[in-house]
C-alpha cells in the first residue's frame, strides 16, 4: 500500500485510516494529538493551524517513506488538522500498519518526532485571558 499523508481542513476522520490495513498486518497503531485547555502554565481555549501547504505536503510524504522503508512497516497515514480547533479536536493522527507491534510503535514515535521537527505547520494558541501566540516550532526557512 502506498503511504497516505495530507492536510485537511476538516475534522478528521480515523475509520478510514485504521480500515486501509491488509490482512499481513498483524498490528495497526493509531496515535492523535488533541487541543488541550493548557499549555505551559496558561489555560487554553482553542489553536489555529497554518502551513505552507505545498511544502508541508511533501514533508509528510518524506516522513511516511522514511517511516516505511527504516521500520519495515506495510503502511503510514499522517493526517494534519489545519484552520480553527476547539479543545478536545484531533489535530493530527498517524496510523502505522504493520506485521509486528515493535515496528509500529517505532515507526509511529518516529512519524510524530520528524513531524514536529521539519514539518511546516505553524501553531497559534488562543487563550481564555484573549491573548493569543504562536509557539516557537518549525521556521519556513529550515523547510526550504
């Protein structure tokens, strides 16, 4: 199975993802991140996603090749949340399938870690107090 990796501005639909498994695999492992009401000490109630798409696109095709190939894995599916969440919205999920637990776990720690680092996807938080940041994270500069 090829990898599935892509942005959406919708919420985020998991039966898909964790349906598109062959009857090799032995193990499917499904990570979400959610909005949260804190971080780093302030109460939050809600973040806005924003990406230069094309770039980020191609970032998470990279990641899934990478987790593919590195852990021996059949399949990884990473879906990006961008525009305005609520807390308790999923953000991001990945699903890895894979022969063995070991390497799905793996595979799955490494999606979420390189998503992070080389990802261009920009997080602004909004809190209850009516600030609002970005978190310091991924500069367009480093993904070029």
């Amino acid at each position: 199975m090829e990898a599935d990796m892509h942005l959406t501005h919708n919420a985020i639909a998991l039966e898909p993802l964790l349906a598109s498994t062959s009857n090799a695999c032995g193990a499917s492992l499904l990570f979400t991140g959610t909005v949260r009401e804190h971080n780093e000490g302030r109460p939050v109630n809600g973040m806005r996603y924003t990406a230069h798409e094309p770039l980020a696109e191609k970032a998470l095709a990279e990641i899934c090749r990478e987790a593919e190939q590195q852990f021996a894995v059949a399949t990884c599916h990473i879906v990006h949340r961008l525009g305005e969440l609520r807390l308790g919205d999923i953000s991001v999920a990945i699903v890895v399938h894979s022969a063995h637990r070991a390497a799905a776990y793996e595979a799955s720690r490494f999606a979420i870690e390189a998503l992070k680092a080389r990802v261009p996807i920009f997080k602004q938080e909004f809190y209850t107090d009516g600030d609002a940041r970005y978190l310091d994270g991924q500069t367009l500069d480093a993904a070029l």
